[in-house]
C-alpha cells in the first residue's frame, strides 16, 4: 500500500497548521525543528492499520476519533479538523465498518442533541494506534543517525 491511501482518508489537511497537533505529530514537529538545514537526511514514515488490505485508521481518522472524544459530536469534530461534515461521516462509517465492533457510537440529533462517543474498542485501538506512532517516529530517530553516517560513507 502506499501514501496515497493515507491520503484518501487526509488529503492536504496539516493538523499542526490548525494547532491540532497529537502526540505523535508533536513530536514529529519538534523533530523538524531540531534538524537544520544542514544536518543532512532526515527518516520520516507514516503508519495506518491495514484490515483485509483496507486501511482501517488513518492518521485522518485518529485524529477525528481524537476529536470526537474531546467534543461528544461529529460535526463539531469535522468542524474543527476543518473536514466536511460528510468526509468525516464516511470516515467514521468506514472505520466502524472495518473493525469486529464499532469504535464510535452515533445519537440522531433532535431536541436533547445527538452524540457521538468513543467505545472502549474506539478507545483501544486510538491508544495502540498513537502509541505505535510514537515508537515508529522513536525507532526513526535512532535510525537517522546511522542512516546519515552510511549515507556520508558514500561521499
């Protein structure tokens, strides 16, 4: 699979432009900044999980379950992560749709309000999937190094 998949579910959307940075794209924001222009390579990867070869969380979806927890609803979630009501409906959809269970429960709006709130499967599987950013960008810092180094040696 390729990037182009990751860019399905996020096309062009930069979090941290938006002040909406995760844990994961902190950091990979103080790794940029701490590598000058003249520090040579530098490694980056992006991770999304894979379900029957059908990308089932996305840095795009992360993020939107992120949000929906911290706001309870998905417009309002779409509406800060600068995504169409409908672009986040179909990504929710199609997350829900991929995993054994649900990952977000939906409430129709109406007098009390709609809803929307993570599951305790929502909730594992954006933790695993933010902890797995978090060791791949940890393993890319360790490997930059020497990556540099056997670069150099070609010089």
């Amino acid at each position: 699979m390729t990037h182009d998949v990751a860019r399905v579910f996020n096309p062009c959307f930069n979090a941290e432009r938006h002040g909406l940075q995760s844990r994961a794209t902190s950091r990979m924001a103080k790794r940029r900044a701490s590598s000058g222009k003249g520090s040579g390579p530098t490694l980056r990867g992006r991770v999304w999980i894979d379900i029957g070869n059908v990308a089932a969380i996305t840095e795009a979806g992360a993020d939107l379950l992120e949000q929906i927890d911290a706001t309870g609803s998905l417009s309002e979630a779409a509406r800060r992560l600068r995504f169409s009501y409908r672009r986040a409906w179909m990504l929710l959809d199609a997350m829900n749709r991929r995993w054994p269970g649900p990952l977000v429960t939906t409430a129709i709006g109406g007098k009390r309000g709609g809803g929307a709130k993570l599951t305790p499967r929502g909730r594992a599987v954006l933790s695993a999937y933010r902890d797995l950013q978090v060791q791949l960008e940890t393993m890319l810092d360790h490997a930059t190094e020497a990556f540099r180094r056997s670069v150099a040696a070609g010089d």
